[in-house]
C-alpha cells in the first residue's frame, strides 16, 4: 500500500499549499458564511473519501488487504466514519483552547489563520508518528489496550472536574524552553513568528501562540488517538480519518468562534463518549462490541447533547461555553435543582445509551428505551416533548411515568 500512502500524502500536501498560497495568501478575517463553507468542502472531501475507502477494500484495491481485522468494503467505510466522526467531535474541545489562547495574547484575527495552518501542517506530522507508535504498541502487547482504556475513562473522569478559563504561558513547558533559548518580543510584527531586533533574532507574540497551540494538540492527541484505536488498529484509516477530521478544524474554528456555540452539554458528550470507548477497549478481548453499534451510541450521545443544550437554553441568551472551565458545573447551575438534574442526566442517559445497543440484541430494547426517556423526562422538557410523541403514537408504550411526572406534563403544557 506504499502508493496509496504517498499519494495520500501528496493529496494532503497539496490541499495545504492551495489553502495558505493560494486561498489564503493574504492575512484577512474570514467571514463567517466563507468559514462555514470550507467546513462544508471538508466534510464532503471526508465523505468522498469513505466511498473511495469501500471500493478500496472491498475489491482490495492499491494492495489493500483484509489484514487482521477482516475488513471488508463496508466494515472499513463503517470503522472510518466512526473514527472520524470520534476526533471531530473530540477536537471541537481544542477549538476552545484556541480561542482562550488567541484572546490571552490578542491576536487579531486575520492573523489566526496563519498559526492555524502552521499548527496543523506540524500535527500531520506528528499524528502519523503518534499512531504508528500506538498500533505497534498494541500489536505487540496486548496488555496496552488495558492501558489505553485505563487513560481514556481517566481523561473522562477528570472532565467534570478540570479547572481552566485561562492560559499561562509561563507553565507551559514548551514555551519555557523557547524562552530559554530566544528573546520574546511582546510587540506583534505582522504575521512574523521572528524577527531581528538589535542585530539579533526574537520571538514574536504569534510564535509563542502557536507554540502553545501545537503543545495542546499534542495534549489532545495523547487521548484522541487511543479513542480511535480503541475503533480499528487498521494504520491507513486511522490516520486518514484523523488528518481528514483535524483539516477542517481551522474553518470550523473560525465559524465557532464567530457564531458563539450554545453546546453547554459539550463536556458531558464528551465524558461519556470517551468513557464508553475506554471500556469498550478494555473488553476488547472479552466482548466484540460491532462498530455499528459504536457508532449509534455516539450519534446518540452527541444528538442527546445537542437536544439538551437547546432545551436548556433561555431568553436567547447567547452565551460562550467554554468546556475545560466549565463542565459539568454549567449543567449544575442551569436551575436550583442542578445536583438532581446532573443524576438524573447521568442515570437517564445511560438506561437510553443501553436501550440503543439492545436494538441490536435479542434485548427488550422497546421497553428500556422508553424508561430511559422517562427518567430523563422527570428533569428535562425535551425529554418530556419526546415521551409524548412517543406514547401518541404508540399507545401501548409499555412503560410507567415516574412519580410526580403526570403534574410536570400538566404544569407545563408547552414544550419545546
């Protein structure tokens, strides 16, 4: 498969010279409609590409094999889409790191672009060194998927706790060491990371930006990668659904940064999709979870996330969210009630999550589905609009409403 990596490579190349030499050549703003548009061109190229990765191994072509998972057209197209899917949503995180970054350091925003690009051409690099140590590691030792998932439940442990909203660059240690061998000039000179100031070269504010931007994608690839290993161990679609999902993370950054996300749920999406990919590959050797069934519980998790932000979003009140400072904490403070809602999430979400993955089971997935939705329904109206539609459709929908849950559909007769 030599050929198709390079040309892989070349294609990826190729798409960068055009965006920064050609498209790009100039600092500006982007505006929000052309942000969202290059979103739309990334996605596509992604989809297209999954097409070309069915033919590709379903008629083994360019020296594609089954290898040791087996793959057929279908199976591959389905393992790359959910692993692109996993870091888009993962990396939309690090945007927010992004962001907190450029507003430390005031960079004017037609200057963003270019630390972006520069940033994300380095993570080309780095992604494909990071995961062919981490497809070797687990082809070797079978015990590092143990370790893998370990890190990923961790990461997801620690979310609803992480402290953040701000950037010091002076703990950094990427930017000490630079530091330590450069001058650092605090005046911006254009788009320059250096220039020459007294007969010698200093660092602008910009260099230290990106320095500090490649040193959290570093971070985040730490646990993005075991996430997406945790899905195949096949190196080809592991590394072209990640480079395919970060290419686009520069106009994705632009368009959120311009139309304010309302995602509050974000950091809880997230907890519980690294948490159920951590233990899904510790049980990798003792229970075959189908990728289909890892790509409906993601859907699921995300869609429930996104349902949830809208409902809980009031007076169209435009608020940033920003996940590492605020977490699970922004869910607890929405109503008075914040601690028995976060439980009620938790506890919903997870019965609704188990639903899901017995529709693919022999499993009473009819029945546990509708609890999930009533549990989620004694705290939240989306919930609530939801079970209703359902129970008018089907009328033997065979579950109870919770205590108290008839008032709720009294007292509040206009839903979402």
């Amino acid at each position: 498969m030599t050929g198709i990596w390079i040309g892989f490579v070349v294609m990826v190349l190729f798409l960068l010279a055009l965006d920064l030499g050609v498209i790009h050549r100039k600092s500006r703003e982007m505006p929000v409609k052309e942000a969202l548009a290059w979103v739309a061109f990334w996605v596509v190229l992604a989809l297209a590409f999954n097409v070309f990765i069915y033919f590709m191994y379903e008629y083994q072509l360019f020296g594609a094999t089954p290898l040791m998972e087996g793959h057929s057209g279908r199976k591959a197209a389905f393992k790359f889409f959910t692993s692109y899917l996993v870091e888009k949503s993962l990396s939309v995180d690090n945007i927010f790191v992004f962001l907190l970054i450029f507003q430390y350091f005031q960079v004017p925003l037609k200057y963003q672009h270019r630390v972006l690009f520069w940033g994300i051409l380095l993570a080309v690099v780095l992604r494909g060194v990071m995961i062919g140590l981490g497809v070797t590691l687990l082809n070797r030792f079978d015990w590092m998927f143990y370790v893998f998932g370990g890190l990923l439940i961790i990461t997801a442990a620690r979310m609803p706790l992480s402290e953040g909203g701000s950037i010091d660059p002076d703990r950094n240690l990427f930017v000490r060491a630079v530091r330590a061998m450069i001058p650092v000039t605090m005046q911006f000179q254009k788009e320059r990371f250096f220039v020459r100031q007294d007969g010698r070269w200093v660092a602008t504010p910009l260099f230290i930006a990106h320095i500090l931007v490649e040193s959290s994608d570093v971070v985040f690839a730490v646990h993005s990668i075991p996430a997406i290993l945790s899905i195949t161990q096949d190196t080809f679609l592991v590394y072209t659904s990640n480079i395919f999902a970060i290419l686009g993370l520069r106009s994705m950054y632009f368009a959120v940064e311009a139309a304010v996300v309302r995602f509050r749920y974000l950091n809880i999406c997230l907890m519980f999709i690294l948490g159920f990919i951590g233990i899904k590959m510790i049980l990798t050797h003792h229970i075959h979870i189908p990728v289909e069934v890892s790509l409906a519980v993601i859907v699921g998790i995300l869609s429930l996330g996104a349902l949830a932000s809208y409902a809980d979003t009031r007076g169209g009140e435009t608020r940033m969210f920003i996940p590492i400072s605020e977490g699970v904490r922004t869910v607890a403070r929405l109503t008075q009630q914040g601690g028995r809602r976060l439980v009620v999430f938790v506890v919903g979400v997870t019965v609704l999550l188990f639903g899901v993955v017995l529709i693919f089971t022999p499993g009473p997935a009819l029945v546990v589905i509708p609890a999930g939705l009533a549990i989620l329904a004694m705290e939240f109206a989306w919930a609530r609009w939801l079970l209703k539609k359902i129970k008018k459709r089907f009328k033997d929908l065979p579950v109870n409403l919770p205590p108290g849950l008839k008032e709720k559909f009294k007292n509040n007769p206009r839903e979402p």
